[in-house]
C-alpha cells in the first residue's frame, strides 16, 4: 500500500511541470533578455495571423487573443486591438504584463499576469489545473499554461502548453498534451 502511495504521488510531481516546445517557434524568435524586455510593450491586433499546432503545421485559421490565453469567456467579446506594457518587479527576471484589450481606441478589458523571464520568453502566471473525479484512479486533471515574446520581425508571439492526463485505476492511461502558437501583428 505504502508503495502504491509513494507512485500516486510521483506521478501528480511529475505530471505537475509544463513543457513548450520550443521546436515549433526556433525559427521564428527574437530572443527578450532583461535590457531588451520593453521590446514586447506595443499596440497588436487581437486577431492572429498564423496558428502553429501540436504537429507542428501552420495554419491561417486563428483562434484569437483571449481563446489563446484562455480568458473568460464573458472577455472574448468585442475588441480588435491588444496593447501590452511590462513592469519590472523586484524579483530578478520576474515582470508584471498588462493586455489591454481596446474597442475603437477605448479600453474594454485589462488582464495583468505575472510574469518570469525563461529561455527568452515570457512565462505568463496563468498557470491552471483542474481535476476531476479522483484522478489517476477514477478521473484526470487539465492543466494549461502560457508564454508571449516575440517573433524575428517583432511581432508578439503567444505560445500554450496544454496537457489532458487521466487513468482508470492507474492501469489505463488516457490524456494528451500538446503545444499550440500563434502569432499577431504589431501595429506600433
């Protein structure tokens, strides 16, 4: 018993990190380093112009700014620009990100995530994981991430990590995880 114990908890260690795939992005990336993190603050469209999926195929059909970060639904509404601004807090490597979400040049909605500098992007704390049932027994857990920075021609670029993990009795796996990005043009 204490062994079935001891893996239960190995597996929610393990099962617990994110990875991105950085494959999917290394040939589109402008490296954001401590000096150069401003370079992210800007006005962007809030609609995408190419998704890059799991497999790694591109792809003119977008999901939009808030379904990337999996902003509440009552936010998906009406906005057709993105401005960001960054802070620098105390932390070393560690920012304040705000999107502002504009309508016409007016501001609709603001979301300010923390944020820690990682492998030159942006690790946003939208960090979410939800269970169900009780999992690896009877049940599974979702978790989902994200991270901005951007592309070689300073466009901003979010990319999610989003993993769905679950089993019947520890025998039966079932879940996938994958990787998902898309990119938005700068407009100033």
């Amino acid at each position: 018993m204490k062994t079935y114990i001891l893996l239960t908890l190995a597996i929610f260690c393990i099962n617990s990190c994110t990875a991105f795939s950085n494959s999917m992005i290394k040939d589109d990336v402008a490296v954001l380093t401590k000096k150069n993190i401003s370079a992210i603050e800007g006005l962007y469209e809030s609609k995408g112009f190419e998704y890059v999926n799991s497999e790694n195929i591109k792809s003119s059909e977008v999901m939009g700014f808030a379904a990337m970060l999996r902003v509440n639904h009552a936010v998906r509404g009406h906005y057709d620009k993105v401005e960001i601004r960054s802070k620098a807090l105390d932390k070393a490597k560690t920012y304040e990100i705000t999107f502002r979400l504009l309508d016409n040049d007016s501001v609709r909605y603001t979301i300010t995530y923390p944020a820690y500098l990682k492998n030159g992007l942006l690790k946003l704390g939208n960090y979410t994981s939800a269970c169900r049932g009780v999992p690896y027994l009877l049940g599974g857990c979702i978790t989902f991430q994200s991270r901005v920075g951007l592309t070689a021609q300073k466009d901003l670029l979010i990319q999610n990590y989003y993993e769905n993990s679950g089993a019947l009795l520890l025998l039966m796996w079932s879940g996938y995880t994958g990787n998902n990005a898309e990119k938005y043009k700068r407009i100033k």
